[in-house]
C-alpha cells in the first residue's frame, strides 16, 4: 500500500491540485470579464474593434486585417481607455467588412471608414446571428445572409433587405479613422436586433 509520503503518488496529487485551480481560476477570469462594469453597454464614439472569434479574438481590428471585397469579420467593440470589451451582450457584435468606397451608395458611405462598413451581427427578422458572405439571390454581388431564415443584407446599400422574410436594414454603426486605426464614429443607426412581438 503506498504511504503518503510517496513521491509518485504526491505528484499526482500535487498535479490534480494545481490543474483544478487552474481551471477554476481561468473560468472566473472568464466571467469577471463578462461582468465588468460596461461590457453590456452599447458601443460608444472612440471604441476600437476587436476580434471576437477565432485566434484573434480580443486583438484590435486594423485596416490590413480586412480584405477588400470580404469576407466580414466578426467584431466587439471595447472601450480604449479602460480596456473594457463590450461583449456583456450579444446586442453588441457587428460585422465589419470592407469595400470598394465607390459601389456604398449616398447614405452608406459617410458611416464608412476609407470603405470600411460595420452592421449588427444580429438579424432584424428573428435574433439570429449573420453568419455568411455569399453571392445574392438576387444579385451578382456578395451580401450579409442569415442562414436561419435566408434574410439577406446588401452592405453597400445601408444593409438594405434584398432577400428574405427580414422586416428592416441590419441596424449601422458608424466608423472613422483615427491615426491609422478603425474607431466607432457614433452609436447604432436603427435598431438592434429582431423585430417586436
């Protein structure tokens, strides 16, 4: 029968420890950040974007990092002073894509940024989220589609329904350039979300 004083034995145990308060101390950062103090508020003038999926989730959209054309990258806006990223609601996740300047229409183009056009990730029809690039139905062009119930968005056009059951446009968020990087210009333009009742 081992004793306690084991060295193998000790090992295991010292590991099992060591790896549980690992765990538990990743989680509780997770949710610390979650709950941070303005990361439910919508996105204000002055925050940057950050990825929110994949290997770069967290790190700070530039311009390079989109390609002309697309596809769209998924997007949070965090607040540059306190580092706060407002992904405390789903209400705040934008696609961000870039295009040619010249094919964004009167209105789309002044909430651009050198082409660059940010617009809910959540669908106006039934809360889904916006999750393909593809070719239009109705067009040669590619346009923001939700897969759930085949609304689809033209980006060029203040993310006009060109397809689909959704009642209204993907609601704008409005973006600059500030020495080189992307920024929120101003609040939503339209609604976030699906459609009331």
């Amino acid at each position: 029968m081992p004793s306690c004083s084991d060295p193998t034995r000790r090992k295991l145990i010292l590991t099992a420890l060591a790896t549980g308060a690992c765990i538990a101390s990743s989680r509780s950062a997770a949710a610390a950040d979650e709950d941070q103090p303005g990361s439910d508020e919508r996105p204000q003038k002055g925050d940057v974007l950050v990825f929110s999926e994949k290997d770069h989730a967290g790190e700070v959209i530039e311009p390079q990092d989109l390609k002309l054309g697309g596809p769209p990258v998924r997007a949070w806006p965090k607040d540059p002073k306190t580092s706060v990223v407002r992904k405390g609601s789903r209400l705040n996740e934008v696609v961000v894509v870039r295009l040619d300047p010249a094919e964004l229409d009167e209105e789309t183009r002044p909430r651009s940024a050198d082409g660059i056009v940010a617009y809910s990730a959540i669908c106006s029809h039934a809360g889904c989220p916006i999750t393909a690039w593809v070719k239009g139905a109705t067009g040669d062009k590619d346009v923001l589609k939700c897969v759930c119930h085949n609304s689809e968005f033209d980006p060029r056009h203040s993310a006009q329904v060109v397809f689909g059951p959704a009642p209204r446009r993907q609601a704008a968020l409005p973006l600059a350039m500030a020495d080189g990087s992307l920024t929120v210009a101003a609040t939503f333009v339209g609604k976030v979300g699906q459609q009331a009742g």
